[in-house]
C-alpha cells in the first residue's frame, strides 16, 4: 500500500522526467535525450548555478532529432531560466523598497 501512495505522489507531482514525457508523446530517443542536454545548457547559459553545459557533439553533428531536440529545449529552458531570474530580482527589489518604508 505504501509503494501506491508514493507512486500516487509521484504522477501527482511530475517525477517523470522531460525525457519520458517526450517518449511517451511520441518523440524519438535523440530527440528526448538532445532536448535534455539542450535544457541544461540553456539554463546554465542563463545563469543556472545548479545546470552545466552539455551537449554530445558527434551526436549534434549527425543526428538531426538529437539536433532538433536541444536546439528547441535550449531557447526555451534559456528564455524560462532568464523569466524566473528577472521575477526573483523584482520580488528581492519589493521587499527592500518594503524594509525601507517600515524602518527608514
């Protein structure tokens, strides 16, 4: 019963990764595994700490769905990366302007 309630928790929550969503919608296995690599490099380029580079470039070169895969996921993962940067340093400039006003 408890192995169902994690089971449960995890469909809930989204343990799936970006890969076996992709598999499950039809997409090929480069395709999934460049849009993988392609994620992490776009938000690493954006500013992500916890992301690295990655990308297999004999498989970039030669593979157009591994190709196809990271270029899409590296200008959403980037643009998305960069949305939530912009919206942490507007929330952090809030509660300065919102100290200041309570004790100035």
């Amino acid at each position: 019963m408890r192995g169902l309630g994690i089971l449960l928790v995890c469909l809930l929550a989204g343990c799936a990764s970006d890969q076996d969503r992709l598999r499950e919608s039809g997409f090929s296995v480069s395709y999934a595994q460049g849009y993988d690599d392609g994620c992490h490099s776009g938000r690493r380029v954006a500013g992500g700490e916890f992301d690295h580079m990655r990308r297999d470039q004999m498989q970039f070169d030669n593979d157009s769905d591994y190709r196809q895969g990271w270029e899409d996921a590296f200008k959403v993962c980037e643009r998305d990366a960069e949305r939530v940067e912009e919206e942490v340093q507007n929330d952090l400039r809030r509660q300065q302007q919102e100290r200041q006003q309570i004790n100035p």
